[in-house]
C-alpha cells in the first residue's frame, strides 16, 4: 500500500489531520491499534477553545458542534466557598468557549472520514515506523495476523502518550520536561442535570473539584484523590458526598445526584517532548505533549499542532514549498510551552499539595485574592482560557 501520509493514531489529532488533508487531496491512511468503539468509550476532554471550533468548521464537522454544544461566556473559580466569575466574553472582547464532549468531537470527524471515504485501519497489531530519517518512510503492522507496509512521504505521530512514534525516536533525539503531580483527579458522568449553568473549578483543604457538564441533562464531576486511590473503592454516593464537601454551598446544594455512567481515576502530568520532528516524522498531540486537565487545555493543545503541521503539509504538496513543515516544530512549541504555563498554574493554584508548607498555602489564597479583586489578573486568567491566538 502507499500513501502520501500515512498517520498513527485515530483520535482527535489523526482524524483532524487526515480530515483536513483529504478535504484539500492529500492521500492519507491512518493505522489505529484499537477499536473505533474502543476509541469512542473514552471519556475525556469536555471545553473547546474557540481557535478548536474553527479548526473544526474549517473541517465541515461542525453542525452538531453548533446544534449541540453549549457556548460559555465564563465560569468561576471558588476558593474556600468565596466564588468569582471570569467573565470571559467581557475579559477578552467576545470570546467564548464552546462545552462539547471529545467523545462528540471524535465521532463527527469519524463519520466525515468515513463519508470522504478515506482509509482507517482500526485494530492494528505490531504498528513500526521505518526509515522516517531518509526519504522512504514506511509503516508496517500486523492485521488479523497477516503483516503489511505503508510506504509514505510522511509519518505523522498522532499517537498518543503511550504511543509508538515517541518511542520510535533514537536515544538522544528528543529532549523530554516532564512534572508528575502527587495526585489524580476521580472522574464521574451522569446523566443529571449540572449542578450550575457554567463550569465551576473549586480548591477546599478537602482538595480541587470540577463541576462540568456535557449537555444540560448530562453532568461532568472530578475530585482530586490521591495516587493511592481505587476507583472500585469509590461508591456514586461516596463520590457525591465528597464532591458537596468541596463545593461552595449554593452549588453543592444544587447537586443532583444519580447513577454514574462512568467513573475513572486520571493521573496528572506536564510533559513536552522537543522537538516534534525528526526528518520525515511529525509529533502531535498527546504523542509530544501533555497538561494536567485543569487548564482544559490537552485537546485544544491537540488542535493547534493540527492546524501548524496541515498547513506545512499543504504548502508541500500544493506550494512545494517546505517552509511550514521546517518551522513547525517550533511554532507548535511557543504556544504548547504557554499552555503548558497555564495548566500548570491552575493546578498549582486550585490543588490540595500535600507537601505545601503553610506559607505556600497562603500563597494560594492570596493568588486567588488577587484574581478575584483585579480586573488585570482575572484577564490574564480569561485570555489564557479561552486560547491564546494560533
Ligand atoms: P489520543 O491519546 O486521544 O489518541 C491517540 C490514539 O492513538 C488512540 O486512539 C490510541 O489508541 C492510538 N494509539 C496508541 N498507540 C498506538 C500504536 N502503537 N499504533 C496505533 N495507534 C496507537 N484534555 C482536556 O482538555 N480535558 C480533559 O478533561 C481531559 N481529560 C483526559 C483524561 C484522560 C484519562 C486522558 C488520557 C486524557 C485527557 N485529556 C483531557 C487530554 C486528552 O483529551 C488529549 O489531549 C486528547 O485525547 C489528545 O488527542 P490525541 O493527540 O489524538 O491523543
Ligand atoms: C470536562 O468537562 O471533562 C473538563 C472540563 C474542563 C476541564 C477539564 C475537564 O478543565
């Protein structure tokens, strides 16, 4: 088999970047090593920035986006039962962010993939890259028990955290940063409607919560808990309890509580890989990147590498010029490193840190104070959270 480009990975950053490619001709396959029902189950991302949203009207996946999400002109922050609202929309001159489930996001750009009739070969064993530091890359799998090979004239590493086309680099190639925070974050879904109109990010000495939402009548919850944690030791009521405890009055009393869809346990991290490309092999996404989710950031992140690295394999093949592909890894990086910034300073601001010593907890509060009382702090947060420009 050969393609023009051939991509790793079938979730958000693959089926973006092959939409987008096949929209303009550009040949390209992408090789999943999962199930397309398997990749659909994970609950994960739930805000879009508004840069991701016309990314995704740029890919004709946007009608249910626009029929279904729900657009949020702020949320608040919650410090100890006080609140703040960062008004977004009046912060940063109209902007706003759209609450839209990746899971949603997936399956509209697997039924356009499918409806364009491009090829994705889900269920993919042994995935290898080969020879993406010369001019012949190729990619071999097993399916089904019999091998193939892709040749290509471009690998894209859409692969995720755990992926192969990281791993694929030889030693020394990739300068990793990485941060492990002491704790994760125990998620629920159900369908219940949200405890309030808009996201609420709250910090307690119980630890962080998150109210979110996926729609008016299916809500979103997280509570930090620690590495220790089992989800199987967490009971719907025990998980609602603690949420209520952490949550200022008003909010925790409008609660609802019901059976939870589902429920997982999600460990936090910052990491960076530089740079993300290596000859003929592009790194995006989760594949060269990660942020703790209280930035919600890790998709949005996601989207904005998609937008650089199409656009440089755009003007390959349209342009035969080369400048977008040699400048991506560095474009993709000065606004991966800012986001990174920020998610890391949300944790930092809203987590319970074990390790904190008193003084560092009054740093926290008197972060919050600061926010919550100048119109230049709630605006950096404001422009941060809605997306800093592509
Ligand atoms: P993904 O990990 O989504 O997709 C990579 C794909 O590659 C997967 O389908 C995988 O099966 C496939 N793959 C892996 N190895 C392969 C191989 N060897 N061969 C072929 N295919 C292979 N972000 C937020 O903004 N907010 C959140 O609340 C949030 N919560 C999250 C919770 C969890 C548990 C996780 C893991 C991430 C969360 N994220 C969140 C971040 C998440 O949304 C990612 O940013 C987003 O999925 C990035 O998309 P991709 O880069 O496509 O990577
Ligand atoms: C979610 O709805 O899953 C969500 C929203 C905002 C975040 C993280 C997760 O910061």
């Amino acid at each position: 088999m050969r393609t023009q480009v051939a991509i790793v990975g079938a979730g958000p950053s693959g089926l973006l970047l092959g939409q987008l490619l096949s929209l303009q001709g550009i040949d390209n396959v992408i090789i999943e090593r999962k199930s397309g029902d398997y990749v659909l189950s994970r609950i994960r991302a739930g805000v879009l920035e508004q840069g991701m949203v016309a990314m995704l009207e740029d890919a004709r996946v946007a009608q249910r986006l626009h029929r279904d999400g729900l657009v949020h002109d702020g949320f608040s922050l919650a410090f100890d039962g006080r609140r703040h609202r960062i008004d977004l929309k009046g912060l940063t001159g109209g902007k706003t962010v759209t609450v839209y489930g990746q899971t949603e996001v997936t399956h509209d750009l697997m039924a356009a993939r499918a409806a364009i009739g491009a090829t994705t070969i889900y269920e993919a064993d042994d995935v290898a890259l080969h020879d993406f530091d010369g001019q012949s890359p190729r990619i071999t799998f097993v399916k089904d028990g019999v091998s193939h090979a892709i040749e290509c004239d471009f690998i894209a590493g859409c692969d995720g955290f755990h992926g192969v086309s990281r791993r694929s680099l030889p030693d020394g190639a990739v300068r990793e940063f990485e941060r492990i925070y002491p704790f994760g974050w125990l998620g629920l879904l159900a369908d219940v409607p949200p405890a309030a109109h808009e996201l609420v990010y709250a910090s307690s000495d119980r630890g962080f919560a998150l109210c979110s939402m996926r729609s008016m009548t299916r809500s979103r919850y997280y509570v930090q808990v620690s590495l220790e944690e089992k989800v199987e030791d967490w009971s719907d009521q025990r998980f609602f309890d603690e949420l209520r405890r952490r949550l200022p009055a008003d909010v925790a009393e409008a609660v609802t509580t019901g059976a939870s869809i589902e429920k997982s346990i999600a460990p936090l991290r910052s990491f960076v890989a530089e740079p993300m490309r290596f000859g003929r092999l592009f790194l995006a996404g989760d594949a060269a990147h990660i942020v703790p989710p209280t930035g919600a950031k890790g998709l949005n992140l996601a989207a904005s590498d998609i937008h650089y690295l199409s656009q440089g394999l755009i003007e390959h093949y349209r342009d035969k010029s080369d400048a977008g592909l040699d400048a991506y890894s560095n474009r993709a990086l000065a606004r991966i490193w800012k986001a990174e910034r920020f998610s890391w300073w949300m944790t930092s601001l809203l987590h319970h840190f074990p390790a904190n010593t008193p003084f560092e907890q009054r740093m926290q509060r008197a972060e919050f104070d600061y926010i919550a009382t100048s119109p230049i702090g709630s605006t950096g947060v404001a422009e941060n959270y809605v997306g800093l420009p592509y």
